[in-house]
C-alpha cells in the first residue's frame, strides 16, 4: 500500500468552530496525511517554522486588524506559505492587500469547500518549494560570481607579489640591497591593491555583472561599490 503524503498544518483561528471543523475536516482526509495543530489568532512563542509546510489563518473575524495580524503571523513564520480566510465581500484592492502583507493564497470562508481547501494547500506549498528553489539557485549564483570576481581581482596582484617574493632572498644573499628595496615598494604596491579590493568587497550596495571567460559572469566590483562612501 503506497505511504500517504504528509503535510503539517498550522491552523490559526479566533473561531473555535471553524478551526475544529478545518481540524477535523484535513485529519480524517484519506489519500493525504495532514498534521494539523489548531491555535487562536496569536501565534504562541513555542512555534517553529520550520515545523510546518503551510499555515490557514482566519482573518474573517479580524476587521480592521486582519492586514496588521496577518504581517505579524508572517514575521514569525518567515518562509512558511499563509492562506488567508477571509469574509465576503473582499475586493480586488483588499485582496491586493493581503497579498502585499504575506498572504500567499486566500479563500472565501463562506464559500470554502473541502476540495478548494485541499487544493489551495497542496498548490502554495508547491509554490513555495518552488520559490525555495529559485532563492537558493540565485544565492548559488551570486556567490560563484562574487567568487569568480574575487580570484579575478586577486589574482594578478598575487602572482606579481608572489613572483617577487622568489627574488628577493637571493637578492639579500648577494646583498644586492637597492634591488630588495625597489622589490619591496612593488610588492608593497600590490598589497595596497589587493586591500583596496577587499575595501571595495565591503562596500558592495549593488548587483552588477561583467562578461568574463566562456561566457560566464562576474560581479562587477567597481560598478557595484557605493562610491558616495569612498
């Protein structure tokens, strides 16, 4: 017998009937496992998001408070994907407004329907598994071209300091002391540079790319630095 999907469900409502009936309604749901843990409209201290794949917060009963409750349950629950219950009629600016204050999905509690529920469950955990995805792709991204820009940058400064650096001891052994020092200035040349790039790393405000080899890209150190600050 093939193992039921299971999905953790945190329940947020003022309306104890809706919440048992939401409760009871996704526990005794058969082709799908959801643990689901019902509390009131304050999210308790005890809560961790990374306990649970999404949350339903009831937001029928909230009026003038539900946008401000909604922020603060998302504040908390960070990455965790919200589907707000909400009382007709809601207009295409208050839906609006939900979205922009962390809802992902919402529903119409005096039209919700078991099927609906489920679906708009399983579609924003999807969504947000997808999203997920494509943050830690681009994170992936920005830190192979920060790497990329930073060996590029480092490099030629490294190999003249490091270059030197094979000199300069036969230089003293023949006490050829001129020459130790003009290697010296040099490489004290390059060193300044190469701090003057980590400068640049710490002061990076902006995301700018440049072509490098093989068509891959580079951060742009320079284009990407807040100059106002040098």
């Amino acid at each position: 017998m093939m193992e039921r999907p299971l999905y953790r469900v945190l329940l947020i409502a003022k309306d104890e009937i809706f919440g048992r009936n939401v409760k009871a309604f996704l526990s005794n749901y058969m082709r799908i496992c959801f643990h689901v843990r019902l509390v009131g409209d304050i999210v308790p201290d005890d809560v961790d998001p990374r306990g649970y794949d999404v949350a339903l917060l009831d937001i029928s009963s909230l009026r003038g408070r539900a946008l401000g409750v909604l922020k603060r349950v998302k504040g908390v629950l960070d990455e965790v994907p919200i589907i707000a219950v909400t009382s007709v009629p809601s207009s295409e600016e208050y839906i609006m407004k939900l979205i922009e204050s962390g809802a992902d999905d919402y529903l119409i509690k005096e039209n919700l329907q078991l099927s609906m529920l489920i679906k708009s469950i399983l579609l924003s955990i999807e969504k947000n598994r997808v999203r997920q995805r494509r943050i830690v792709e681009e994170k992936l991204k920005s830190i192979l071209q920060l790497a990329g820009a930073v060996c590029h940058e480092l490099n030629q400064p490294l190999q003249v300091v490091s270059g030197y650096l094979h000199l300069i001891f036969p230089m003293f052994e023949r006490k050829e002391y001129d020459e130790v020092e003009r290697v010296l200035r040099i490489i004290s040349k390059q060193i300044e540079c190469m701090a003057d790039i980590v400068d640049k790393l710490s002061r990076i405000t902006s995301y700018k790319t440049i072509r490098y080899l093989e068509g891959q890209n580079i951060l742009d150190i320079g284009s990407s630095t807040n100059r106002s600050e040098q």
